[in-house]
C-alpha cells in the first residue's frame, strides 16, 4: 500500500476521533497532568519523587518530569480513548466496505495503529505545551530552551505512545480483549508495565525514568547532595522538596537507538493481527460478529443479543406498585446474562468477608467491589447501546427511570460487599460501607448518562480503587481505610452525582 494513501487514511480516522467526548476528557486529564508535574513551591504533591529534593523548573526540568508523567497518564488513560477504532469501522459498515478493495490487512491495521498514534501524540504535544506555561507561571526560570522541553517528549513519551497504539489495535483483534474484559486486563498490565519500566534492567531503555534518575544523581553528587531513589507516580511528600538546579541530559546513541527499536516493535505489533484477522469479511474473519460495545467482558458476563428482550409473563396490567417493578425490572437488566461462574466468585467473596477479622474487613471490602466494575458500568448506557434510547425516551417519567437503575445498582452493590459489610456492622462501623454502596452506582450512572460509554466510567473507578488500594486515604469512598473522607461527604458527593445524571436526563427527554 501507498504510503501517501496509508497516511491519508490515518488523518481522516483521526479527524473524526479527535470530536468524540472521551477525547476532551482525556485531553483535559493530561493538561491537569502538567500541573502536577511543576507543583507550586510549597505544595506536597509531586509526580516524580526525589526525596527532599526537586529540579529547579527550568525547561530541563520541566519538559522531563512532564513527559516521564504524559509517558505514565497517557500509556493508561489514553488506551480507553483508541480502543474502537475497529469497532466503529465493523459497525458503520465501513469496514465491509473496505473488505471489498484492495486494501492489504496489514496496511488497515498500520493505518489505525498510527492514527492511534496521532489521538495520543496530540495529547503529548498539549501536554508539552502545557510544560512551557508551567515553567513560566513558576517564575523560577524564565529562559525557554525547547529542545529541553521537547527531546524527553520524543524520547520518552512517544515510545510508550506507539507500544499503547499497538496494543489498542491488537487487543480490537483478539475476541476476549476487545471486550469490557479487556479494559481491565488493559490497566492491570499497564500499571505493572510503567512500573517495571522504570527499573534499570527495563528493555530498551523502559520509560526513561532510570537515564533520568542517574543523570541527577550524578549532577546532585557534584553538588554534595546524595539522592537514594527516584519514583514515577503521583505521591504525597511530608515536607515539600527543595529546589536544586539540575541542567539536563546526554543521551547516548545506545539509548537512542533502543527507542528507535521500540517504535520499530510497535508498528511489527500493530501489523501481527494480519495473521488472523480477517478484515471484516464473513468468509475470513475470526472475530465474532457481535459488535464490541454490545458485548460484555467474556470472562465475567456473556453476550447478550444486540437487542436484548427481557420476557415477562403474559398478565393483566396492575394498578400500585410500579416503581417497584420497575426495580425488580432494572436490576433484571443489570444483571442479564451474568455467568455462574462470576456469582459463584461473588458469593465466594460474601463469605470470605463475613468470616475473616473485622481488622481485615477494609481489605475484603477493596477486594469486593472490584468485582462487579463490569457490570457497574452498564448503568447509564444500556439503552444507547441495545438501540432503544428513542424507544425509552417516550417513557413519560424518566427520572424514576434513572432512580430505578441506581437502586438495581445500591442492590448489587451491597449484595456483593454483604461480608465485610456484617463485619463493620458488627464493629459498629457501617456508615461509610453504606455511603460507599451508594456512591459506586451513583458515580457509574453519572458517568454512563454523561458519556454514554461504559469506558469511562471502567477507567475512572479502576483509578479510583487503585488510588485506595495505595493507602490515599483521600480518595477513600469506602471506608476501607482511617481517616479518610466522612461518610457525610462521600453521601453528598452521591448527591451530586445523582442530580447531574438526573438533569442530563431530564434535559434530554425535555428536547424530545
């Protein structure tokens, strides 16, 4: 294929994929990622962790730590915003149409691996943008060098950038990945990945993050400063750091060469899938034929038709009592099609909880509501994914709709956490495992009806409970942890959440 019809191919797709909302929200996340890389003076947060010590914010310091932090964020997050590029093609029927032309497998699935790479890319270049007012709001060095700024963004994020394009483009061609199962499987591996990346040992150079951590202790140790280790990741400092100047890198040819490789390897990656996927022709293909937001993770709910009927006995209309068959009739939805394999980890999960410690009651909890993200994430979207928004939307009180969903949700929610709940009960401590059964379906209902994509809402709470499983007790809407938020606060918050999903509801019926 014709590199200048591949290249065309790759900007059309990314034109239209820059409009899509999860791409603002993405974008906006990696700006508000450049402010924490540059923290005020006096602030305790930092995303790279030197101790006692920070570099002095001049374009050295600031386009490195910036694009070590785009190369973690974006590795992450950005992979919920590529991941239908297939998808979309498979069910606007441009990908029957394009089945039918000369158009090589390998051409295709490189076309959207660099398109892939364009959504990310435009995201870094924000984010390097972003680096150059950090420094100038800091006022600590107002000389902008930006082959400082921009070399790490080269080095550093874009490598990372083209493994997630890759990855994006084969997991769409996997039939288990391309599901809810495998945005999990997704953020579990890139966690581990970024952390792995930043060993010495780490392939190809990692992240960077250890060319970064030698090249200032070096620097420091001429100064009479001794650095014992340097962390990626949004941390918390009991004392803020002091500033130290810091001048820069010298990259070797050896490390330029590896990340050269890592792009090499990325774009083999994203061509691999030509050996088994079949381009959307029904003669070929291996993938199912249902399309990918329709299908659930495999793994832990099963495919449902892309126009599900929940059967109902044939009887007379009832008077009184509605709302409560509504509620019996949203959490039969909620749960349609779940596996017994995932009820039977759930009721594991119940028993476990109410016999261990009430001391280990915070730990089950964690572990419990995690479980059932996937399922979480139907609330809010359902109805834009099975084809009947227009249909419901004549429902003359869609508010008791959406209370109705969030209630299937609550249900759900503390049947799966019932151990640990008896457990903190039991201890006199149920208040936060009540506000946290409210919060989680109320915050995946809000991000359901804002979206209308579970994606969002699957990366989001899985950010979330990782920040909790690390002990930040400020984002603690469990109660799992002490001295985190009040139950008061996580209600409130409910509360909030609630009334902006109800408002975009209602503000939608209203326009029909």
């Amino acid at each position: 294929m014709r590199p200048r019809v591949l290249g065309a191919l790759a900007v059309a797709d990314f034109r239209e994929r820059v409009r899509r909302p999860g791409y603002l929200v993405v974008l906006l996340a990696a700006v508000g990622l450049g402010y924490l890389a540059a923290p005020s003076s006096g602030s305790h947060w930092t995303i790279v962790n030197a101790g006692m010590y920070r570099g002095v914010y001049n374009s050295a310091y600031v386009g490195t730590v910036t694009a070590l932090a785009g190369a973690l964020w974006l590795s992450v997050g950005g992979f919920y915003v590529i991941r239908t590029a297939l998808a979309r093609d498979e069910q606007s029927g441009v990908g029957q149409l394009l089945a039918a032309t000369p158009l090589r497998m390998s051409g295709y699935l490189v076309g959207k691996y660099l398109s892939n790479l364009l959504v990310l890319g435009s995201m870094a270049a924000a984010l390097a943008g972003t680096a150059v007012a950090m420094q100038l709001a800091r006022g600590e060095s107002y000389s902008v060098d930006p082959i400082a700024i921009l070399l790490p963004f080269v080095l550093f994020t874009l490598p990372a950038l083209a493994l997630t394009a890759a990855a994006a483009v084969l997991f769409e061609t996997l039939p288990v990945l391309r599901t809810g199962f495998g945005n999990l499987i997704w953020f579990f591996v890139s966690m581990f990945a970024v952390m792995a990346g930043q060993s010495p040992d780490a392939p190809l150079g990692g992240l960077g993050m250890h060319v970064f951590a030698e090249s200032m202790r070096d620097e420091l140790a001429a100064q009479g400063i001794r650095l014992t280790e340097i962390a990626l990741g949004l941390m918390y400092l009991d004392i803020p750091p002091r500033a130290v100047v810091w001048t820069g890198m010298d990259f070797t040819a050896g490390f330029v060469g590896d990340r050269i490789l890592l792009l090499v390897l990325a774009t083999a990656v994203a061509a691999l899938p030509a050996i088994w996927f079949g381009r959307f022709d029904p003669a070929r293909a291996v993938l199912r034929a249902t399309p990918a937001p329709a299908a659930p993770a495999a793994a832990t709910v099963e495919p449902v038709p892309a126009h599900p009927v929940v059967s109902s006995p044939q009887t007379m209309p009832q008077r009184g009592h509605s709302f409560g068959r509504l509620l019996v009739g949203e959490l039969r939805i909620l749960t349609q099609g779940v596996s017994w394999w995932w009820w039977l980890g759930a009721a594991a999960l119940i028993v476990i909880g109410a016999a261990m410690p009430a001391s280990a009651s915070g730990t089950m909890l964690i572990a419990a509501w995690i479980w059932p993200v996937l399922i979480w994430s139907r609330l809010g979207t359902q109805p834009r994914e099975y084809g009947v928004e227009a249909l419901l939307g004549a429902y003359p009180s869609p508010v008791r709709g959406v209370l109705a969903q969030w209630l299937a949700g609550v249900a759900l929610t503390a049947l799966v956490g019932l151990g640990p709940g008896v457990r903190m009960a039991a201890a006199g401590d149920l208040a936060g495992w009540l506000a946290g059964a409210a919060f989680i379906p109320a915050l995946a209902l809000a991000l359901g009806v804002l979206s209308r994509t579970n994606r969002l809402f699957q990366v989001v709470y899985l950010l979330l409970w990782y920040a909790v499983l690390n002990n930040m007790v400020g984002f603690d809407y469990l109660g799992a942890l002490d001295g985190g938020p009040s139950p008061i606060l996580v209600g409130a918050a409910t509360a909030l959440l609630l009334t902006a999903a109800l408002s975009v509801v209602a503000a939608r019926h209203t326009r029909r």
